[in-house]
C-alpha cells in the first residue's frame, strides 16, 4: 500500500501540501480532486520522490521514498503517467516502452519488445510502435506515456491529470484504457478533472482543498446529497467543475 | 588598370601542372590534416560532453572547475596554447610529439567550445522528460547516456558543425610547430617551385572543399538526428 504520513511541503513561505495522511490499499482506485493550485501534483511528486518532503512520510509497501536506498524499490513498485506525456522524442513508441524494462528491469531486448508490442496492441497502437512520438497524435502519445509505466509491471499507476492535454475526443479513448485498468484491479492514484469518469472508476475520492485533505470518502458517499455534497466547499468544486 | 595587368604581367602563367610532381607529398599533408582533425574531433566531443555534464552538475565545485577550463582556453589564441604545450613544457621536462600536441591542443581548445553548445543542448532539454526518465528508475550514468547525450546532440549537432569546421581551419596553425600537415607541406612546395600563387590558390580549394564536405554531412547527420520531425515515408 501507499501510505503518507503527515505530509508537509512549501515552496518559499507557502505552505502547498499542509500535513496529508493518505492510505492507498491494493486494487483501490483513489481520484484525487480539487481546484486547480491546491496541491495535487506536488502530493503525486512527493509519492514519485520527485519532491522532498519537508516533513511526514510517504512509503509504498514500506519503502520510504525519502531513503535514497528505499526511493529506488519505491520507483520499482510504482509508475507515472504525466499530464504531458513526458516521452522521450528520439525514440520510437517501441523504444520508449522498453527502455526502461531493459535498463532497470534487466530484460533481454527481445522479452522486453514482446512485452510492449502487445501492450501497444492493447492500446490500439500495434501498427504505431515504429513512430516517433513526434509523428503521434496527443492521444496516442499519451497511450504511449500509459504503455511505458504499464510496462514496468506497477502495483501502483500515479496519475497526474493524464487527460487534460487532450481534446475530448482523445480523452475518451485515453479513459477507455484506465477503465479497463480499473477493472483487473490495477492501484490508481488518479489526479483527475474528469468527475464522471473519476465517479465510474473511483472506489475512493479524495478532495484537497489548499493544501489540506479536506474530505476521503467511498464514491458514493462522496456524491451522496448527505457525504460529500453536504459541504459547501465541494459542492461549489463539482458544479464550477461540471460547468466547465 | 595598366599597373595592375602589368603586376600580373610579371607572372603570366597560371599552371596547376607544375605542382603534379607534389601532388603525393600534399597528399600525405592533407592526410595528417585529416588524421589530427579527426581525432581532435572525438577528443572535443568527448571533452564536450564532459565539460557540459560537469557544469550541468549539481556540484558547486565541479560546475565552478567545468566553467573555469571553458573560460580560460576560450580566451586564449590557440597558437600561444599550441606554443605554450609544445615549447613551453619541454622547460619543465614535459616533451610531446608535434602531432599529439596538436591533437591535444585542438581537442582542449575544440572540447571548451563544444561544451558551450552541448550545454545549451542539455538546458533546452524538457525538464518532464528527465523527471519521466528518473521516476521509471534509470540511473544517472543511463539517463546520460541514453536521454542527455542524444537529445542535446538533436539541437546541438548544427552549432556543433561550426566547431568542427573551425577546428578544421585551425589546424593549418599546427605547422607552427613543424607538423607538415596540409598548411605545412604546401608551404614547403611553395618554396620548393617558388609557386606560391599556384600552392596557395590549391590550398584555397582544398580547405574550401574539406570544410563543405563536412557542413554536408553535418547537414545530413542533422537530418538524421531529427527524423522524427520529417514526413514520414510510408
Ligand atoms: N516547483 C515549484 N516552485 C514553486 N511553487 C510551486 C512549485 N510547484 C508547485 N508550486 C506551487 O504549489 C501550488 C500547488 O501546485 P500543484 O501541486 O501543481 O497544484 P495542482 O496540481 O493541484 O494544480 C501552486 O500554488 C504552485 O504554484
Ligand atoms: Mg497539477
């Protein structure tokens, strides 16, 4: 599991994440919403160790990711997918799903192709896997982005707003793929402005609000006139989000 | 007008024939051109890229190191460097063949300019791709190799191209210290024929023709590094 601590992070004076705990379980899918500023990204790059925590903890599966020994096992066990697909230009979608397997995984070239061809398949991108990310549409780079963290067999997918560089079009066939994930029970965290997807998939919603984690509830009860509706807070998010 | 055509009139004839005869020792001139350039060419690069992974760093140290070599042979004239290894260090017991000298300097002073553009390519790099690469788990010495080195070559390989040919043209001051490259072995069938305007207007072309060559393949290795952004062929 993903388990954060009193989580504490400022850049300068302001304070972004304000104390989180967070307990993420195997095969849970937990959304993360909240307005834009309140902290999301930063909480996801604490779990990646992209950011050093200023206080509190984070580990997954009891590596804590601010060991530099643990941070390593960490990364093993947990992959990103970024909201600007982040591939690596000079290589082809094949090359950017191996490369990592090969390197860090130590698979033989071959396992590691096989591996990622029939994950480019899986993605409807069998016939792409020769393109550079250049030559790709913004969906299907993103469906890249998703073989490439896939292909490092994660327990735990991080997802920072993987969607909100895509039309809606491509955003569709992106959370097509999640939703498939979702179902053979892949842990999620899914930083995400799409809430009727984040509804259909999620088994948990969190909301930050300023840097402070405001509400953790189950789905339903997040969307329940009583849960999660019931503040104001929330309320105003969802029918600002839902007008948008 | 009369003054000049009777300049030229002094010497009436312009013969390349007459150089046949030195045409094999300007051969093995150019070919030790050829041979201090092309190693001074990894040399650079490999200081280059050295240099540019240095001062990219996170270490105040090595970054402060990195920036003083570049400062320092960047504002040197290369002849008083080549001077300074090949006349100046036999003082102190330091003696080096002329052509590794001359490998040595060009590659010293070339490595300093490379750097400068190799770590503008390195800064130019998307800050999300390097983090995407640290995330998966690659290693420092991975990630150069295999997200640094080639992307900052994609930007880099152009300005770099300008490097080399002035490497190129800066290496007819190697036969200051009596390496009879290309510059020296003409100079030396100038005073031979007594042929200058011929030896030189040859030298011309040659260095004119050596550096074009190399801006070609510059252009196509440029190509080549960015394919990805060429139309595809289906
Ligand atoms: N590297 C940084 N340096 C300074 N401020 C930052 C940095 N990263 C994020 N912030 C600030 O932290 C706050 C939260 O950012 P972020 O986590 O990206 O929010 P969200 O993803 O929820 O929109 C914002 O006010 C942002 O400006
Ligand atoms: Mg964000």
């Amino acid at each position: 599991m993903i388990r954060a601590r009193g989580v504490r992070k400022s850049f300068g004076s302001a304070a972004v994440l304000d104390g989180i705990d967070l307990d993420v379980h195997g095969s849970e899918v937990v959304s993360i919403l909240g307005s834009s500023g309140s902290g999301k990204s930063t909480l996801i790059r604490c779990m990646n160790g992209l950011e050093k925590l200023d206080a509190g903890s984070i580990t997954i599966d009891d590596f804590d990711v601010s060991l530099p020994k643990d941070l390593a096992e960490a990364r093993k066990r947990s992959a990103t997918v970024f909201q600007l697909f982040n591939l690596y230009p000079h290589m082809t979608a094949l090359q950017n799903v191996t490369l990592a397997p090969i390197q860090v995984l130590k698979r033989s070239r071959a396992e590691a192709e096989a591996t990622a061809r029939s994950l480019l398949d899986s993605v409807g991108l069998g016939a792409r896997a020769d393109a550079y990310p250049a030559q790709l549409s913004g969906g299907q780079r993103q469906r890249v982005g998703i073989c490439r963290a896939l292909a490092m067999n994660p327990r735990y997918l991080l997802l920072d707003e993987i969607t909100s560089a895509l039309d809606p079009e491509m955003t569709a066939e992106v959370l097509s793929i999640l939703a498939q994930l979702a179902k053979t029970g892949t842990t999620m965290v899914f930083v995400t402005h799409e809430i009727e997807f984040a509804r259909t998939i999620s088994s948990r919603i969190v909301f930050l609000d300023k840097g402070q984690l405001v509400v953790d509830l189950p789905t339903e009860e997040f969307f329940a006139a009583e849960g999660g509706m019931a503040r104001p807070r929330i309320s105003q998010f969802l029918s600002k989000m839902r007008k948008d | 007008m009369k003054p000049v055509s009777l300049l030229l009139g002094s010497r009436l004839t312009f013969d390349v024939t007459i150089l046949a005869p030195h045409v094999p020792f300007l051969l093995k001139g150019a070919l030790l051109t050829a041979e201090a350039c092309g190693l001074a060419l990894v040399g650079s690069l490999a200081i280059g890229f050295l240099v540019a992974a240095l001062r990219t760093s996170s270490s105040p140290l090595l970054s402060r190191a990195a920036f003083v070599y570049v400062d320092l042979f960047r504002n040197i004239p290369f002849i008083v460097q080549l001077f300074f290894f090949f006349y100046g260090l036999p003082e102190i017991g330091i003696y080096i063949d002329a052509f590794s000298t001359g490998v040595i300097a060009l590659s010293i002073a070339g490595g300093a300019f490379s750097s400068d553009v190799i770590r503008s390519g390195i800064l130019a790099i998307d800050p999300g791709i390097l983090e995407a690469a640290e995330v998966s788990g690659l290693s420092k010495p991975v990630i150069f190799r295999k997200i640094v080195m080639p992307i900052a070559l994609r930007t880099s390989i152009r300005p770099l191209g300008s490097v080399f040919i002035n490497l190129i043209l800066t290496s007819s001051i190697l036969s200051t210290i009596t390496l009879n490259e290309l510059t020296g072995s003409a100079k030396i069938v100038a005073s031979d024929t007594f042929r200058p305007f011929e030896v030189y207007a040859v030298l011309l072309v040659v260095y004119a023709s050596l550096t074009y060559l190399v801006s070609l393949a510059i252009s196509a290795l440029h190509r080549h590094l960015n394919r990805d952004r060429m139309p595809e062929v289906a």
